[in-house]
C-alpha cells in the first residue's frame, strides 16, 4: 500500500475529532508527558525562616524523615545543600541518643 493510498483512505484529524490543540507535537506540554513541565521553585525553610538546625527539636527533624526512618533528599524538601549537611547530622545525632527512630516500629 503506498502512502498516497494511505493518506487518502485515513479520515482527517477534524472528521475524527480531534484539533490542533489536542496534537502534543508541538512542543508544548498538553497534560500527556510531552514537552517541558514547569513547577514550582523550593525555597530552603531554614534559609527563608533563619531557622537553626538542632537536634534535640525532635518535631522539627521529623518532619525531614519518612514514617520509615529515612532521611528524606534535597529534591523533595527544598532545603539548600549547606542545610541537608547539618539536619541530616542533626537526624544522626537525635537518632543516637533515641529522639528520633532509626527505623519504624
């Protein structure tokens, strides 16, 4: 079948439906994965706040680690790389004098 043949027996994009807008070959994103997503900037909670780092508020350092135990990464709490240092200490050492889990019960 040659692709003139094709192009003739398939219907246009208007008979089945469809428009331009709904292609997702443009390069713009429309919802389905393609093309570039745009979110919203973290700001580092400690940086914003000028919150200090300690280990013995234990409320505060939980909210930096799972219901597992683990120390959550810099991608999903914001936080600057200068900060992850000290509270993923700061998690060690409440871990160490039982603040803080090591892992879930």
């Amino acid at each position: 079948m040659s692709d003139e043949k094709y192009m003739e027996d398939r219907p246009s994009r208007q008979d089945r439906g469809m428009d331009n807008q709904m292609d997702g070959r443009d390069g713009e994103d429309r919802g389905r994965g393609k093309g570039k997503l745009y979110f919203k900037k973290k700001v580092c909670k400690f940086c914003v706040q000028k919150l200090k780092i300690d280990y013995k508020e234990a409320d505060v350092l939980r909210r930096f680690i799972t219901e597992r135990g683990k120390i959550l990464p810099r991608r999903m709490t914001g936080t600057c790389a200068k900060h992850q240092r000290a509270l993923a200490i700061a998690i060690k050492q409440a871990r160490s004098i039982a603040l803080l889990p090591f892992v879930a019960e």
